[in-house]
C-alpha cells in the first residue's frame, strides 16, 4: 500500500489518516508492505502485527529488484539528532528514548548522537549541511546500530498559508518534503532502515478546536520520536541483492561491505502480489515497475491527489477499485498462491559484518 508524500491525497495526506485503509488491507493480506507516510500518527501511531515499514527510497529499491526484505527481525535502534536542538529539545529526546526502552521493549543505543554542527533543513526545502548528518550516523553504525530514528530541527511559521492549510486537513503537510528528503538520503547512503521526526521549533500551541480531526495526533505530543521508533520496530532489515544493486557514486555504502546474502524467505518483488495505490498518482517507480514484475496495480478511485497522473497515461496495466473496502474485498476473493508463507517473528538481533 502506497500513498505518496506531500501531494495532498484525499485519505492519507495528513495524520496517518489511512490508517484505516492500512489496517483493513492488512486483514486482507498475509503481509502487507506499506511506508511511514502511511502509519505515522505521532502519538497515536498504530502498526498491525503483519505490516512492514519500509523507507520512501528503499521501498523503490525493492519494487526495482534491487533489496530483499527480511522480516523478523530485531533492529538495534540509534538516535541521530540535530546538534542545533537546545538542552530542552535534547532533554525532552532523551526522555522519550527512556521511555520507548522500557515501555516498548526496543533495542535503543543509550547514547544520543548529535551532528557536531546544525543541519541546516530550517528553509524546509533543502538539507544545508548533509555531510555532517552522515558524520553522525557512520558514528551510530559503529556503534552497532542497524537503523537510524533521525531528528532535525525545522523552523515551522505556525503562521504561514501553508501551515494553516494544513491544520484544516487542506493542503499538505509543509515540513513533510524535507522530511522525506532526509530520511531517502541516509537511507541511501547507508542501506538501512531510517524514519525521520521534526524537533519544530516555532511551532505555537494550536487549540485542539481549531484543528481538523485528520491532523489531531500532531497536536498531542511536543515530541514526535516515539511515532519513529514504532515504525522502525516494524522494519525489516535490507538485504541488497548484490547482482542488481547500483550504487549510485562515491561515498555509498558498498552492498558487500555489509556481509549479508538473500536468504529462504527474505523477500523480493516477486513475493508481492498487489499494489494498492491511489487513482491518480502513478508516476512513482512501484508503479511503474510493478507490471515488470507480475504485480498487480489497483488504483482507488476514492483517493484522489493534486496529480493527474493516470495508469492510463503510463500505458500500465490496472484495475480500478471504488473503495479501499471494494480492494479489500477484491484481495480477500484473488489471493495468489505465493512461495512465502508468513512465519512468527522471531526477532533476533541484527548482526552485521564490521
């Protein structure tokens, strides 16, 4: 299930507003593979047992044939941070991080690392200073970390059309492209999982009145760490598949280096026997590369987005669903007969090759 950043989607545009969609293709399905845009609800962030989180960018990776994902798994979490967060905004993160180790059981690296100068995202368009993110996270990888919860600080006018827009559920969200901006880049440096939380820090307290139900759970919480730690609790770990993996230029991680090969049951495209995607959204590389592969493309007509981009204008083959009800019921009478059959997770810890 795919429901693209940023582009004003009717149902899955705001708050984890296709969290009903999600839990109901789930009941559907065996596994079902989706991204954060689609789960994250800040504090309210519910993840059904058989659903897997996969990152923008990495999810792109597998519809090309390039990653396996392995289930079952336990991510040894680490906590990357802006170093421009004050000692309050850092107080508040290392309360949260306390409290998501003993209240959810998680693997998390005690220790905090901060980037040893800011970011530099504040203008919500472009990442200023990525070298000094990477810096950051080769430190986490060293220190045996299989996964990165991200936080930068992002200067939001709580003021501007953009941002109220949004809090009426019109629009889209103003800080969610540089959010995914960051999160695709380090998990393409990096070839691991990543999920990125704001520290907002002009946002102003809005009353709950005002505020449209589809966005609410953004206003619950000052911190919103602990939507990321449940969506990288739900990761698998990425296994590059070494014949089809292209690395894009110097300075990415080499799939070899990470010592690891596709096992029985990692699974790969093929695996996948549906893509559930809004109607006029189609421009995306799972869309694209799904019919490559044998996937079958269902587009939800109910969902519509700011786009026009069509199957049909892409020549690819689909079929049109009503309702994410109608594409439930479709999944449940159509289920394909796969060589994957899903197992008890059995969340060993992540061991990579130093």
């Amino acid at each position: 299930m795919i429901v693209p950043t940023g582009i004003g989607a009717a149902i899955g545009g705001y708050a984890a507003d296709a969290n009903p969609a999600c839990k109901l293709l789930a009941k559907a399905s065996d596994i079902l593979i989706t991204h954060p845009n689609v789960v994250n609800g800040a504090l309210l962030t519910d993840i059904p047992s058989n659903v897997v989180v996969v990152e923008g960018y990495l999810l792109d990776r597998f519809f090309a044939n390039q990653i396996a994902l392995r289930l079952g798994v336990k991510h040894k979490i680490a906590v990357v941070v802006d170093g421009a967060a004050t000692p309050e905004e850092r107080l508040l993160t290392q309360t949260c991080l306390d409290a998501a180790t003993v209240v959810y059981g998680l693997d998390i690296i005690p220790e905090i690392f901060y980037t040893d100068e800011p970011i530099d995202a504040n203008d919500l368009i472009k990442i200023g200073n990525p070298n000094t993110l990477f810096e950051a996270c080769d430190r986490a990888r060293d220190a045996g970390a299989t996964a990165f919860a991200l936080l930068a600080v992002l200067d939001e006018d709580p003021q501007s059309q953009a941002a109220q827009d949004y809090s009426k559920a019109q629009g889209f969200d103003p800080i969610g492209s540089i959010e995914a901006k960051i999160s695709h880049l380090v998990s393409q440096v990096f070839l691991l999982p990543s999920a990125h939380a704001p520290i907002v820090r002009s946002k102003t307290k809005t009353k709950l009145e005002s505020v449209a139900p589809r966005v609410a759970a953004e206003y619950l919480s000052e911190s919103f760490l602990a939507s990321v730690f449940k969506c990288l609790q739900a990761a698998p770990q990425i296994i590059p598949l070494e014949s089809n993996y292209k690395i894009l230029s110097t300075g990415y991680t080499n799939p070899a280096e990470l010592g690891l090969s596709r096992k029985p049951g990692d699974l790969i495209i093929h695996d996948v026997a549906n893509l559930v995607v809004p109607y006029d959204c189609c421009n995306g590389v799972p869309m694209i590369e799904c019919w490559k592969h044998e996937v079958e493309l269902l587009c939800v007509k109910n969902n519509t987005t700011d786009l026009d981009d069509t199957a049909d204008i892409f020549n690819i083959p689909h079929k049109l669903m009503n309702s994410y009800l109608e594409a439930a019921g479709y999944l449940l009478a159509n289920t394909r007969d796969n060589q994957f059959i899903q197992a008890e997770p059995i969340l060993e810890p992540i061991k990579l090759k130093s």
